[in-house]
C-alpha cells in the first residue's frame, strides 16, 4: 500500500516529514542522467567536498544511504523515530548539525548520523536566513504611474509585487477586490491567478523529483496505471518533460471528461510526434497533467503536497482550491469588465477531485494568491531553489527548468517557463502568463540581476497585447516598472 506524506514542523528547521509510496530502486547503485546532481555543471553556491565536514550548515547534498537508517524528529537518538530509508537510498540532506543530517527521502525525512550515508553530488550551501521585511508600498510618483495604466486597461482592480535582489521589496494595490461590498485591493487579496499557476505547478514536479518520486523521462502511464500514447506513435511514450514544452501531442481539449477518459481517448492526440517541434500546441490539459502525473506519483494530492511543502513552511496562505485558504475573507471577486463573473461564494464552491491522479483542472489556472506570495515564490526560482536559508528544489531543477528546449516565433520555450532577450529595459526575462475569468496575470524575472514582478489585474474584458507578446495591462506596468522602478537609483 502506498504510504502517505505526513509533516513534522522542526522547531529550528522547518522540516517536513514525508511519506511517500514506495519507488522501485536503481539496481545498480548508480545516478542516471537525469538526476539531480548526476553531474557537476550544476548552478548555486557549490562548496567542496571537504566543506561536508562542516559542523552545522544549511544546504542541499545528494547523498545515498549506505545502510538501513532510522530517521529522527530531532538530532537526537533520544528523539521519536519518524521513518527510515533503505539501504542505496538516494536521498538530499538539507541541514547537518555536528554528526547529524537533516535527511529528505520519497518514503521520509528526519535527523540521521551523517556516516549513514555517502555523498553523490556537490554540497550547495544555503544562506543564513534573514528576518523577513514585509515588502513596502509603491512610492506615489510610481504609484500614479500603475494606476493610470490600470485605468486605462479598465481595470476593475489590479495588485503588483516588485523582487528586487531576490526579496519582495514593494507592492502596489489599485481598485477593488469586490465592487458590491466595495472593497478594496490589499496587499493581501488574494486572486485566481489564471495560467501562471503553471508555473508553481512545474515547481511541484520538480519537487517531487528531487525527492525521488518521479523523473522528467518517465513515461506517464507508468506513474498513472494505465497505457497513455499517441495512436499514431505507439511505441513513443509520453513524458513529463513533453508535458512541461507543450510537445505531448495533445491537443488543448476540453475538461468534460474525466482524465482517463481524455487520455485514452484518440481525439485527444494530433498528427505529431510526441517531443518534435511540430507537436508543440499551447496546452492546459497538459499541463493539468503534470499535476495529475506528480500526485500520482506521490500517492497524495498536489493541493496537500505544495501546501505541506511549500506555502506551510513559507508561511503563504494560498491554494489550488479557494477553499482550503484560510483568510477567506480576502478571496477577490471575478469580474468580466465590471460584470460578476464568479463571486468568492461560488470560488469555495468548486468541487474537485480528491483521489490523486483523478484531478488536473486545478493545475493549469486555479492557484488563489496574493501577487506577493506569488513573488515569493517566484524568488525560488530567482535564487536557484533557495528561500530564505532553505532550499526547496535543488538547483540543477531550477537549471532544468530555465533551460531553452525550443526556439519558438517569439520566445524560447523552456519547461513551462517562457524566455524573451531584448524585453523590458533590455531584459532577458523568464516570464509566463494568464488569461482566465477576467485576470490577466503575467510573473516574471531576470535571472542575472535577481529582480523581477508578478502583476494580476481583473476585470479585464480585452486581450490586447504589446509588442512582446504580454497582455497590455501587465506589460506597460512591467516596461514602465524595468525602465523606471528596478534597478534605478
């Protein structure tokens, strides 16, 4: 039986403990390429070997258990056992204090003897954390600036968080969250972020691979039970890096039917090859998949798992579904224009399903979150998988993930991630964007100056676009915000 994730909070760690199914074992002993820390041409802070005999430091280390090894609730054989992994084990430590490790498994985590296991990677060493400054208000001349793009975008309301050298520094509110309670947008409300919750998606998958529960090339009928393939390509399986380019060979379809019945359906599929350039079709089926495929994976659904792994330990109140926020009271309406599109009775309302593998709509638009939890987030990525002293994905995923798999019209496609030279001030940006309900959203960011900005309007009832292919209302505030507000003196 498949054994579920449970999560320990440690006290001065912040760990999780994890309970994850059981994954067949490499027999070899040996790392395959695709995972992390299988070579050295990685990013992040790398130290030397010689640094794992540091007494206390905060980090990410592939290693490989050398023995069956009880984990721990603290660094303590006195402490309460918590789980084991098994001998040949790959798992990441993330912490070591004296002889001890703070150690990351797909079946558990804990505290365990550091001569319990061998190192397989480089150690990437973590900065100390810092206290969190709660980000500051948009000067007023800046202020005006947003609001009169918004007003002119007839913009119902509209919330932005700036990043600036890997931190949330400033946020900006305009408009209101609901027209009839009039209520205003805050730093705090809480939108339905449309298409860049695929973004947050993919950081899930690679989450769940750092872990050992999956990898990019596994074939995704394999983790869901079932024969997922072209008709015309039968012996081509389907990956999660198809899934993360857009390359699948699905078409974008409709969400009537359950995902079985989509997937083994042959109207699903087109004419191309999965993986070729010719397949790539814009696709939130597909990437709905990528969660279904990741829970699956860890036998518990991607709303359990992204909160216990991520927005717990972050301290973000945000979800996949509406209803399991906690301050409900700061959920924004929908509007079309300044029609109501769906009202925040409606949003908790929504029902979906809770077995994992059987869900998928949630994954490609429905993350509800304020702009700057999602910038938050967003400073992972800018800091190779880093949040304040802790990693939360490796760095060789953030590199996998930033990494250029095609060179479309227009942009580079990368794993779910979209990249443009020549953007905003010159910028070369990672960016994605949305477009559901009346929200049009768009997150991005310059990987080399660690700055960038998540802007999520609504009340939008048009789809006009500027030069780069961005929504107006979210590309003139990140043109004027990248000529005017970031990186000026």
């Amino acid at each position: 039986m498949p054994l579920l994730l449970c999560v320990l909070l440690l006290a001065t760690n912040i760990g999780l403990v994890f309970r994850l199914r059981d994954m067949e074992e490499n027999p070899t002993g040996d790392l395959p390429a695709n995972t992390p820390f299988a070579d050295n041409s990685q990013k992040g802070q790398i130290t030397s070997d010689s640094s794992a005999e540091s007494t206390s430091w905060k980090g990410w280390q592939s290693v490989r258990a050398a023995e069956d090894t009880r984990l721990y609730d603290r660094a303590d054989e006195a402490g309460d056992r918590v789980g084991k992994v098994s001998a040949d084990s790959l798992c990441a430590v993330t912490a070591r204090e004296n002889d001890w490790v703070y150690v990351r498994s797909m079946t558990s985590a804990g505290w365990a003897r550091y001569s319990s296991f061998t190192p397989v990677g480089e150690l990437y060493m973590a900065h100390e954390p810092e206290q969190i400054v709660p980000p500051q208000p948009l000067s007023v001349e800046h202020s005006a600036r947003v609001d009169a793009i918004a007003e002119e975008n007839n913009a119902v309301g509209l919330t932005l968080a700036l990043i600036e050298n890997g931190k949330v520094t400033r946020t900006h509110e305009y408009g209101l969250a609901s027209i009839e309670r009039s209520i205003p947008m805050t730093a705090d409300t809480k939108i339905r972020i449309a298409s860049i919750s695929k973004v947050f998606t993919a950081m899930n998958a690679f989450a769940a691979r750092d872990l050992g529960a999956l990898t990019m090339e596994d074939d995704i009928g394999d983790i869901l039970g079932y024969r997922v393939r072209n008709p015309r390509y039968e012996d081509t399986p389907i990956t999660l890096n198809h899934l993360m380019t857009h390359t699948s060979s699905m078409y974008n379809i409709g969400y009537d039917n359950s995902i079985k019945q989509s997937l083994l359906s042959n109207s699903t599929y087109s004419n191309s090859a999965p993986g070729s350039e010719s397949a790539w079709c814009y696709n939130n089926f597909g990437s709905g998949v990528i969660g279904a495929v990741t829970e699956k994976a860890l036998d518990m659904t991607l709303l359990d798992f992204s909160g216990q792994y991520f927005l717990d330990r972050m301290g973000i109140d945000a979800a996949y579904h509406a209803k399991d926020i906690e301050a409900q009271d700061k959920i924004a309406n929908l509007y079309v224009g300044s029609s109501l599109y769906r009202n925040v009775d409606a949003q908790l309302a929504r029902v979906y399903p809770t077995t994992p593998g059987n869900s998928y709509a949630p994954y490609f638009g429905a993350l509800t979150i304020s702009a700057k939890d999602m910038a938050s987030l967003i400073t992972i990525l800018i800091n190779d998988g880093e949040y304040n002293g802790e990693y939360y994905i490796s760095p060789l995923s953030v590199e996998e993930m930033e990494q250029t798999q095609l060179n479309l019209d227009g942009f580079d496609q990368c794993s779910i991630l979209r990249r443009q030279t020549d953007m905003y001030g010159g910028r070369t940006l990672f960016y994605h964007t949305g477009n559901a309900q009346g929200v049009l959203s768009f997150a991005c960011y310059d990987e080399q100056k660690k700055d960038g900005l998540v802007v999520i309007a609504t009340g939008m009832n048009h789809e006009r676009r500027d030069v780069k292919g961005i929504y107006s209302v979210c590309g003139d505030i990140a043109d004027y915000c990248y000529n005017s507000v970031l990186g000026v003196q």
